[in-house]
C-alpha cells in the first residue's frame, strides 16, 4: 500500500486541471451562444416592428409632415410655419400592385420683414396714395389624390418566407392630384398710416394650382400595429399653371402618421 502512495499525491491536481478546462471551455459556449442569440433577437424585433409576417390587404392613412414650399420664395421672409397631410386608403389588388385614393392638403403662415412695395400710378406723395409693406400670407389647400403603387420585390419576398402580403417594401408609384380647394391671402400694411389690407385669391379663379402628375420611387415600412412611414421622390408634371404652360419639378415626399 505504501508503494502506492506516492502515486496518488498528484491525482488532485490532475482533477482540478480538468475542472479548470471544463469551466473555461462552458464560458467559452455560453459566449458565443449569447452573441448568436442577440443577433437574432434583433433581427426578430425588427420584423415584429415592421409586421413583415402580418398579411395586410387594405390599410387606411393619416400621415403629417412639415410643409414644403411650392410658392415662389421671398428673401424678405422673416419666418414660416406650415405642414402637409394626407388622408388615404390603400387596397392591395394583387400581392405586387395596390390601389390608393384620397385626399391630400397642406397650410401655411408666414411673416414678412417690412418692404415697401407702392400702389397706384401716381406719385406716393399724393396723400390718397400710399406705399404698402407686406406682412403676411397664409394659404391652405386641399386636392384629391389617386394612384397605383406596385412594391416590385414583394412577389419574390412572399415564396421565400422573408414577408407577408402586406404594405412594408419598396415601390414604384404613378399618382395624380385634382385641386379641389385653394385660399391665399395677402396681407399688406401702409408704411405712413399703418392701415392693414387683406388681398384674398381663389386657386379654381386664378389657377394657382391644377392637377399634377407624380412618377416617383419610394419605400413605406408599417411601425407597430397602428403607424407607418412613406417617403418617395421623382418627377413631378404640373398641367397648365397660372400661365397656361405645364411646369416640371423634383418632388421629395415624406410621411409619418396613423395606420391601421
């Protein structure tokens, strides 16, 4: 027995050697699980925020941007406020192409540093006439939307599990817009009497504003069960404006709102 001794005085360090490798090669797959894991939680997260997996085939819109500025821009502006809004039902006519119709509108308020601007043909030293600044200008408009939205990769998207037949995706759209009601006012000051005058104009009497043409391209994510985001961007045609000609512009569009 005594010969044997010897022999087990190193067998505690011989177990815990193994203990120590044991522990180390756990932390090292614990590790490496943890990352693996995260990343897919992420990536889960993001298609539960966008309901890619959710089929949706009608959704009704109610979105708000701040306004953009179509009017001609004035270096004597001191300070605008406005926004855009869009109330619109999209319905899904295949899982590619969807149909949309609405309405669309936009208001404004601006202030105006003083500038004189004079009136009348005689000279402004006539006390009957007298030389005016403008102030302000406020204006709103609504007008009727319609058009074709077709999400290109949706198709491809649905055979290979990665979405549902729904409104998350990017798109290629044509839509047109009809005027249906549009107010602008002036509003002027004299420069020696302070007297306030307010000049009102009817967009359907001086054709301010006519139906315009949108091809653009554009991507809408749904958040959650009851908000989206739109943004497209493309060419724009106005038919005949205020001179008679059609105008051509680039329009960049953006919306956040409602939607369910």
């Amino acid at each position: 027995m005594k010969r044997f001794l010897p022999l087990l005085f190193p067998l505690p360090y011989f177990i815990s050697l193994a203990n120590a490798q044991s522990i180390d090669s756990v932390r090292t797959e614990t590790t490496t699980e943890d990352a693996r894991i995260s990343a897919a939680e992420v990536k889960r997260f993001i298609r539960y925020i966008t309901r890619a997996d959710v089929e949706e085939r009608t959704l009704f819109k109610v979105g708000i941007w701040p306004a953009s500025d179509r009017t001609v821009p004035y270096e004597y502006r001191r300070w605008r406020l406005g926004a855009d809004f869009e109330v619109l039902l999209e319905q899904k006519l295949s899982p590619s192409l969807s149909f949309l119709i609405g309405i669309e509108g936009s208001g404004q308020y601006a202030e105006y540093q003083k500038r004189a601007q004079l009136f009348g043909l005689n000279p402004p030293t006539q006390p009957n006439i007298a030389a005016y600044y403008l102030e302000f200008e406020r204006r709103y408009e609504l007008l009727y939307k319609a058009g074709f939205r077709y999400y290109y990769n949706k198709h491809k998207q649905i055979l290979s599990g990665i979405s549902a037949n729904n409104f998350s995706g990017n798109y290629l759209t044509i839509q047109g817009t009809v005027p249906w009601e549009y107010k602008y006012q002036q509003g002027f000051r004299s420069a020696s009497t302070s007297e306030q005058m307010v000049v009102s104009i009817n967009g359907r009497q001086t054709r301010l504003e006519n139906t315009r043409i949108l091809l653009a391209y554009g991507l809408q994510r749904r958040l959650g069960k009851y908000a989206y985001f739109d943004i497209n961007a493309g060419p724009e045609v106005m038919y005949r404006n205020y001179n008679g000609k059609s105008s051509f512009s680039f329009q960049l569009n953006a919306l956040v709102g409602f939607g369910w």
